[in-house]
C-alpha cells in the first residue's frame, strides 16, 4: 500500500465526518494535498476545521517521515478525474485526457464526457468518439471555458455548466488557514500547513 493510499485511509472517516466527499491525497516529495468536495461546494470554514482535524489526526499516526507542507483544498472549476466515480460526476461536461505513451492515437483529447463504466470512457470528440480504458489514461480533468450566457436551459439528461459568469467562492479552490499542530502560531503562508512529524 502507498502512502497516498495509507494516508486516504486514514483521512477518509475524518472527511465524511463533515458531510464531506474526499477526491484525492497526494503525496509528492515535501508536498501533501488533500482535496474535498461537496455538490454544495465547501467553503474556507470547513477546510479550515477539516485541517485542524486531519493534522492532529496524522501527527497521531505518523504516517510520513520528516517535514511536509500539508494543503486541505476544494478542486476548483477544474477538477482532476481519476477515479471511476470522479468521471461519473462529469458525465457530459468538458474534459481533457492525456495518455500514456504507446496508447495509440493522439496523446491528448478534448472532448465531451459521454460514457462511464468499470473499462473506462468515452469521449465525443465532435466528428468521432475515442473509447480509452482507465489504465490508458495519464491525467484528465474537466475543463471550464468562459462563453456567453446560454439562452435556453440544458436538455435533461445533460450537464449544465457555468458560462458568463463570475465563480462562486466556494467554487474556487480555498485552502485553509495556518495551523500548528502543537497549538503555536505558524509562519506558514495562507495556502497550506506545515507539520512536523513527530
């Protein structure tokens, strides 16, 4: 098992906690990002109190050696898609794919989301559809482009998206205040949280 993967474990009854959805933990050198969400969207309070919670929480566990930067945030208008349930939630919105080398065809896709299952997706590329299996994939995310406000409301069954207009707060990406776990005052910047592992 990973760290990533320890870690989400270990995270995960912390986040549901709080009416939560945990997207992704990543672990990347000095760096551990932890990204939540809700329909709703999740606003400074609760990453705040989700951080407090989760650095006591891996202080306790110990689950990294040595220093890291600990970040609790919303994904934003962008979000990664990695897991099955992540592509399930972007069923008809915008994405871009990116696959591994040797995946025949362009390395890069932009398309909309049309199917989801078990195997993997299907995008609509305009003039084709491209089918890639989960393990084919690299990266993808959703795409956010600013445009005209639209003039009729989205058929049912498809994906409205925000156009024309100015983020909400809490969908832009919010990170947490600074937070010491021993209870002192950090000089950490605004965007995330220093802990030291014990």
């Amino acid at each position: 098992m990973s760290t990533s993967e320890r870690i989400r474990a270990m995270v995960e009854p912390i986040v549901d906690e709080s009416d939560v959805e945990l997207l992704d933990v990543e672990h990347n050198g000095s760096v551990l990002r932890i990204t939540v969400d809700r329909p709703a969207g999740v606003g400074v309070d609760v990453l705040q109190r989700l951080s407090r919670a989760i650095s006591r929480h891996l202080d306790e566990e110990d689950p990294i050696a040595g220093r890291y930067m600990l970040e609790v945030s919303s994904p934003g208008l962008e979000r990664p898609l990695k897991r099955v349930e992540h592509y399930e939630r972007a069923l008809g919105d915008l994405v871009t794919v990116k696959t591994r080398p040797g995946v025949e065809g362009d390395r890069r896709a932009k398309g909309t989301l049309v199917a989801v299952d078990e195997s993997g997706i299907e995008i609509d590329l305009g003039d084709t559809r491209r089918h890639l299996r989960l393990d084919q994939i690299a990266s993808a995310r959703t795409v956010f482009e600013w445009g005209p406000t639209p003039k009729s409301k989205a058929k049912k069954g498809q994906s409205g998206r925000r156009t024309g207009t100015k983020p909400k707060a809490d969908d832009a990406t919010a990170s947490p205040e600074p937070n010491d776990p021993q209870g002192a005052p950090s000089d950490t910047p605004a965007s995330s949280n220093e802990v030291s592992a014990s």
